[in-house]
C-alpha cells in the first residue's frame, strides 16, 4: 500500500466501438506479457483512455505498477470545465416577452 492506497490488482478496458465487451487484466498476479500489454495500452498517446476521476487510478497504477497514463480524456473533469463554460455564457436565447392578446 501507498499512503493507505491499495495496490492496483485489476485494470477494466473495454472498446467504446464494441458495446457490452470489457477486459479485465490482473496486473499483479498475471503474467509479465500481460502486465507488459496493459502498460504499452494504458501508456500509449495514439490511443485515447477515457476515464472518470482518473487521479486515484493514475496515481495507483504508477505506484504500483510503474505504468504512467498518456492521453486521457478525464470525464469528470470534462463535466466540470462544460458546467463553469455554461453558467459563464450568456443565454443566447433569453427570454421573450408574453404576446400581447
């Protein structure tokens, strides 16, 4: 553990192409070429990884498994910047006044 941080045991992926298809990869117990395979994936900047709240996974796989995330589109964080952009943006359509009868 690191600072009360298990481990990383398992890694899910799956393909956001084909739906209902996830991998699971235990990168403590598996082989080597599996641990090997996870980290070339998980450290590759041509493959996209989106996440949501990368930051606890991040830090745990390198702690533990010395594998470093390249290019990760991080949802929650995407959520957050979209949230701040909307309430900062005037409406573009403010409201129009009753018709008149």
């Amino acid at each position: 553990e690191f600072g009360g941080i298990p481990p990383a045991r398992l890694v899910s992926m799956a393909a956001l192409d084909v739906p209902h298809l996830v991998y699971h990869f235990d990168v403590m117990y598996g082989t080597a070429r599996i641990k090997s395979l996870v980290k070339e994936i998980l450290e590759d900047p041509a493959i996209v990884k989106v996440m949501w709240d990368c930051r606890h996974d991040s830090l745990v796989l390198t702690q533990s498994c010395d594998i470093n995330l390249e290019d990760v589109v991080d949802l929650q964080l995407a959520k957050i910047l979209h949230e701040r952009t909307k309430r900062e943006q005037p409406n573009p359509c403010p409201k129009r006044p009753p018709l008149k009868p």
